[in-house]
C-alpha cells in the first residue's frame, strides 16, 4: 500500500527527511505531496498521488479555526469526487466551545455524509474521551452503526 503525506509545500521538506529516514521500515511506498487547501481544483487533484486513494486521514485538521473554512471542505469533496469509495477519517481533540457541528453542516451541505465513529470501533489502547473520530464519506446518509455528531 503506497502512502501520500501531504502538507504545505516548504512543510514537505520536512516530510521527505522523515521518509528518508523511515526507509525500508514501512511497507509499500512513501511520498510527500503539497497540498494546499485554498487552490485545490480537480485538475490539480488529477495526479498519480491523488487518485487511487482508498483512506484519506486527517489529525488533528478540524478545529476553532477552520470551522468557518469551506477550503477543507472543498478539498475533501475533490478527494472523494476523485476517489468515490474512498473514507476520510478525521481525529481532533475536543476543546472548550467546540463548535463541530458547524464543520459537519458544511460537509453535508457538500454532498458527503459526516457522523461520530462509534468509541467501540477504536482499539481500547488508542481510545480517549479528549478525541473524536469524524468518518466522512460521499452521500448524505449517516453510515450505519454511527453516532451522529454531538451537537
């Protein structure tokens, strides 16, 4: 399974001398791509890097600041328009006056379905109340044995 770290271009220096040094300890292909969230267009989606994409995970991505950010939003509409059977699974941290729902409005105002994975789908070792798993996906249907959001 080949795998894509994608980041802003002068952050993806960084991600290359992290592969380098991970070399031959991880199976399949690694690779570091730019991304960046406000010029993202189809065409610029339309590279091997891109396509084929089977998860796409996000950390940590989803929080106060880019709620109000349809950039994210537009992004992963591209991916999974790109990528029809793909996941996104997004891990944030729950902070004081999260405001989430609105993140999920907007993704399902896009055509995707966004809902809580479950606690009891994340190993126990990985398992923390402060941390939420946010599955999105094409449609507008919750996908089943998942919570809603929080509102």
């Amino acid at each position: 399974m080949d795998t894509v770290l994608t980041d802003y271009e002068e952050v993806c220096v960084l991600a290359e001398k992290n592969i380098a040094l991970n070399e031959g300890n991880v199976a399949g292909k690694l690779m570091a791509a730019p991304l960046e969230w406000t010029t993202a267009t189809a065409e610029s989606l339309a590279v091997p890097a891109y396509q084929g994409v089977d998860y796409i995970l996000c950390s940590d991505l989803v929080c106060a600041g880019l709620y109000a950010s349809t950039g994210l939003v537009n992004l992963l509409r591209l991916l999974l328009d790109a990528n029809p059977t793909a996941a996104c699974l997004m891990s944030h941290e729950l902070r004081s006056g999260d405001q989430m729902q609105q993140f999920v409005d907007a993704v399902r105002a896009c055509g995707m379905r966004a809902c809580v994975t479950s606690k009891d789908r994340v190993p126990p070792a990985y398992r923390c109340d402060e941390i939420e798993v946010l599955l999105v996906e094409l449609g507008d249907s919750p996908a089943p044995h998942d919570a809603p959001p929080a509102a």
